[in-house]
C-alpha cells in the first residue's frame, strides 16, 4: 500500500516517514511540503492512506479535504489529520468534512503504527468491497448464456449514449443485427448447437469491434450494437466486416459442418428533439426488417424519407 504524508515541516515529513517504513504494509510513501503539492502527488497515484497537516501555507488541510473527497478516485482514501493543538471545533470541522482520524503532534510513534495499521486495513477492505461491487454490477449486466450485455443495461447505455451525443453535437449509430433462419439451427441440429451459435457469434462480434462499442444480446437471436461517435458511413462499413464475419465462421465441434449468416440494419442518431434512444432502436429496427426482406445475409441503413 502508498501512504502520503503532507507537512510543511520538513523534519516532520521526514520523521513520520521514517516511522511508518518500519511498518510492512507500506510499499511507498510520498512526502508534500503543502496542499498544493499534495493535488498533484494524488494525480501521479492515488494513495491508500494520508497523513496531512492541518495548518499550512497555499492550501491548508480542511481545504485539501474537500478536494481528496470530490474526486472518485480518492474520496474513500482515509484522511489523517496532524496537528499540535488541542482545538475542538477544528477537531469537530475535520470530521464533518470526511477526515477519519487526528493524531497529535508531538506523537507517540506506536500509536502512529496502531493508527496507520487501522485505517489502512479499512481502506484495504474498501477497496474489496468496492471491486465485489464492480464484479456484481457487471454481472448483472451481462447475459448468462452469450456474456454480452443484456437488454436491460442496453436502455441505460443507449439513453446515456443519445444525451451525450445530443449535448456535444456529435455522432452515433446503432447496428441491429439478427441470425438467419436461427430457428432451423435450432430444429435441425438442436439447442445445443443453437446456443453454440449464440455464443461463439457474440465472441467473434466483440473482437471485430472497437474497445469502447457496446455489444448487446436484445432477445432470442437478435443482437444491438451501440457505436459512439460513428457516423452511417462508417457503422455501414462495421455491419458490413460482421457480416463477413460470420459467413466465415468456424465453429469449436470438429462434427459441425453449419454455415451462419447475419442480416443487419443500420441507423444514425439524427439529432432532432424528437429523437430518443427508442426511435433509434426502431429505425435500426426497420432497417434490419428491409434486410432480411431483401433476401438476408446483408446489411441495410435506414433512409430518412
């Protein structure tokens, strides 16, 4: 773990550090002379403990606090104040703003490494939880049997996805992309086989896309793509590579011998007040329907009449 210690007193940072080295947890520790200097060691890496001075030039530590607790890298970093005085509104005004601890200057150093030792346990268990979080919320997402994301994260993205492109005048598209004659798959080979398909095609789809595209399982067969900052041209040209895709598929069982194709409609967002991550989906829906009309196995971009 990295500890950050903050005091204008040079001997006193040096002091502190030396201390809490002889603990076996502290991996670095880093030293700013004020507030100021300790922004900017938080941008470098974000630390797991900090011990920082109350009064200081430039930026003293109350004002430094609020801003360790605005940013979402370091708000549930612990924040230890140092001080030599005694002063209980300032005690009370410090653990309003988020500080979890005072230690008093001059300090007894196994009550620093009994201090230390808590909190930085505390943020190590944060940080378990938080990751747990992550992973659940991320499960929660995703479809069990394809692992692309479900439908119902699809209305969040695509809706956060529509205001940021309408905010910043910029550009998007929406792919939705279905499996022909999935049923026969399905009868003539088995849902085994059929899931196969599902999840092979979802694996092969996420490697031709961009790290940022969004994948999605809508339903059965059917599958969306969110595109950010893509226009049709350019979402025609990706529906076009997944198609190819997956005419070339190969399957993992040696004993398939089965061909996969994809039809694909393509929709631009607009930009129109009336324009919603509903009316995009059903443009890219009427897109999709005109492909398969068409004879399948090809892509297809709403015009807007």
């Amino acid at each position: 773990m990295n500890a950050l210690i903050i005091d204008d007193n040079r001997e006193m940072r040096r002091k502190i550090t030396t201390d809490l080295q002889q603990l076996p947890f502290f991996e670095r520790i880093t030293e700013a002379a004020d507030g100021m200097e300790g922004i900017k060691q938080l941008s470098d890496a974000p630390p797991d403990l900090i011990l920082c001075d109350i009064e200081m030039p430039h930026m003293d530590g109350l004002r430094f606090l609020q801003i360790v607790r605005s940013k979402p890298e370091t708000m549930h970093v612990p924040v230890l104040f140092l001080t030599g005085k005694s002063n209980r509104d300032m005690k009370l005004k410090g653990l309003t703003e988020g500080a979890h601890d005072f230690i008093q200057i001059p300090y007894d150093p196994q009550e620093l490494f009994a201090r230390a030792k808590l909190h930085a346990a505390y943020k190590r268990k944060q940080d378990m939880l938080l990751k747990q979080n992550a992973e659940l919320e991320q499960l929660t997402n995703k479809d069990c049997l394809t692992g692309a994301f479900n439908r119902r994260y699809l209305y969040h993205i695509l809706n956060t996805e529509v205001s940021r492109t309408a905010r910043t005048h910029g550009v998007m598209s929406v792919l939705m992309l279905d499996i022909d004659h999935f049923k026969q798959i399905n009868d003539s080979c088995g849902h085994q086989t059929g899931d196969l398909v599902l999840k092979q095609l979802t694996t092969k789809a996420v490697d031709c896309l961009r790290s940022y595209d969004f994948f999605f399982r809508y339903g059965g067969e059917e599958f969306v793509v969110v595109l950010p900052n893509t226009g049709k041209r350019e979402a025609y040209k990706t529906a076009q590579r997944l198609c190819y895709e997956m005419r070339t598929m190969r399957f993992a069982r040696a004993d398939i011998d089965l061909k996969v194709t994809v039809s694909i409609g393509v929709a631009e967002y607009l930009g129109g007040a009336s324009d919603s991550a509903e009316e995009l989906l059903s443009r890219a829906d009427q897109a999709l329907y005109e492909a398969k009309s068409n004879g399948r196995n090809q892509v297809s971009c709403y015009c807007d009449a």
